[in-house]
C-alpha cells in the first residue's frame, strides 16, 4: 500500500508479520484465556473440587480454536495438544493462576495496566490464529472461500464457539450463551478479520498480507484497549449492524401478513360469539345503544291494546 511507505510504515508492518508467537505472546494469551475462565461464575470453587475438570476447562479456553478447526477440517482432535511446550506453558499458567500462594500471580495480572497490555499482546496472536487459518484453509481447499472464513473464524474465536461444549465440563448448561444467537465483541472481530484474510488470499481485496496485518492488528489492540478503559459494552458496529438488520431482515413479510388476517379472523369469530377478545372491541362497544327491534316494540303496542280493551269489557260488564 502506497500510503503506509510514505508514512513509512512499511518496515513496520514486515517487522510485525516476522514476529515470532512464541513464548512471549502466548503466554500473554494464555494468561487472559485463564483469567476470562476464573471470573466465571463457579469455577474458583471448581478448582478446589474438581482440579482436572478445571485443567480440562482451561485447556479448551486457550487451545479451543486449534481443536474446533481440527474437528472442521477432519484432522485428529489431538493434534493441536501435540505440542507439549505450549501444554506444558499452559498447564504452568493454569496452576500458578489458581493454586499460587496468597493468590499473588492473579492479583499481579489483574492489575489494569498489566492487564492492558496482556490483552494487547493476545489481540495480535489474534491476527496471527484467523490467518493462520484462513492460509490452512487455502491450501486444502484453493478457492473456496466460504472454507477459509469458516477455518479462519474457528481458529480465532474457537474459545468462545465451543464454550456451551467447555461449559458442560464444568457441569453447566446455558444454550442461550451460544456465540451464534448472541455474538459477542472478539467474535464479531474475528469473523471480520477472517472475512478479510480471505479476500486478501484470493485476491479480491488488493491488498498486501503484511499491509493488512498491521492494519488489523492494530484496530484491534486500540479498540479493546478503549473497551477497557471506559468499561463501554456498546460495540463499535453497532450502527452498521442496526442498518443492515433494518434495511434487510425487519421488513414487512408474507408470514408477518398471514399473522395478522389469522388474529383479525379470530377477533371477528370472537366478536359474533359474544366474546370481545380484546379491551379495544370493549372500547369501541362502551357507550353505544343497543336499538330496540321494531318487532319487539310492536307486539309490546298490540299487547297493552289488548289488555286496555279486556279492561274496559269487564268494566261494561259489571255496570249491567
């Protein structure tokens, strides 16, 4: 991109996409996975009760994207704990971060601006997990782009797709924390960034790799950043996704109109049957007469006539 090499910001973006992971960074994702885990309602007395349940729980918080793009690519489950130095990173993590005396290890990395840059450091393994994933994708299956999403996707916010899973380790239920009825901040920023990784390796997006690295890694980092430090849960695309949700998926459809003849059939039938089935029908009806029929007011005339003349004969009677 011509503007980041005058800005001279391309050596930057290659000294980004050189940077190796390991070990600083995965520490640092380690440590903030493990820490998301132990704020969770529950699980600090789990730990007590059920250490490997617990070990289990945070082995899927921090390696959750390997094994759910290993399921989707039909790899064995194992592969992604194949690598003992990062099992072994993350199992010294997972302890230190429950069972370290005086708690000192979750209080140090609790701390704000600790925990700012921790977060920082697991957002650029971010950029490198959706990549990773989306060229994964790439090379098994060469143009299909939907896949590269897909692998893309898993492999970013594979931790928080499979939590009703990791969840039930911990002897949980709540199908309504499923990540595709309500999406949380990461996954929203994960399914961008695998969107646009795989544009870029289809050449769609004319882009450079390195140049779209560094674009992403920093959006990210400034904007968890900002979410942290004003403690806002508003997502920065919200306004975007209420005009697409209002342009494409709220409008009038055929069924809304099948909805509405069945209830106004049903307030008809309710209404001839002497039942309003709703307070406005009791509206409308209050404070009108009832017009007496003139059958009814006729006959009511010929029977008093009757009656009158009755009287009078008796009467006539009576005098002879």
């Amino acid at each position: 991109m011509d503007l980041l090499e005058v800005l001279h910001l391309d050596e930057l973006s290659h000294g980004l996409a050189n940077l190796s992971m390991f070990p600083y960074f995965d520490m640092a994702h380690y440590i903030v996975s493990i820490m998301a885990l132990r704020e969770q309602p529950g699980v600090l007395q789990l730990s007590r009760v059920s250490p490997l349940a617990c070990w289990f729980s945070s082995m899927l918080f921090c390696f959750g994207g390997a094994v759910l793009s290993a399921i989707m690519l039909a790899e064995p489950l194992v592969a992604p704990l194949s690598n003992s130095t990062s099992v072994l990173l993350a199992s010294i993590t997972w302890y230190l971060m429950f069972y370290c005396p005086v708690d000192l290890v979750y209080c140090c990395a609790a701390l704000l601006p600790l925990r700012l840059v921790l977060t920082g450091m697991k957002e650029v393994t971010r950029t490198w997990k959706v990549l990773g994933g989306v060229i994964q994708a790439h090379n098994k299956y060469n143009d299909s782009l939907l896949v590269m999403i897909a692998i893309g996707w898993a492999k970013g916010a594979g931790g928080g797709l499979i939590s009703n899973f990791e969840q039930l380790v911990r002897g949980v239920w709540k199908p309504e924390t499923n990540e595709l009825l309500k999406m949380s901040y990461p996954t929203k920023i994960t399914l961008i960034g695998a969107v646009l990784f795989a544009l870029q390796q289809t050449h769609y997006l004319p882009l450079k790799k390195h140049h779209l690295m560094l674009i992403y890694t920093v959006f990210t980092v400034v904007n968890k950043a900002r979410i942290m430090l004003t403690g806002s849960s508003v997502s920065p695309f919200a306004a975007i996704e209420s005009t697409i949700y209002k342009t494409l998926f709220s409008g009038h459809s055929s069924y809304a109109a099948l909805t509405d003849e069945v209830e106004k059939t049903c307030m008809d039938k309710g209404a001839v049957n002497g039942t309003p089935s709703t307070k406005k029908s009791n509206e409308k009806g209050a404070g009108k007469h009832t017009p007496v029929s003139p059958v009814k007011g006729q006959s009511g005339s010929l029977k008093a006539k009757d009656e009158s003349e009755n009287a009078q004969t008796k009467h006539s009677k009576k005098k002879n």
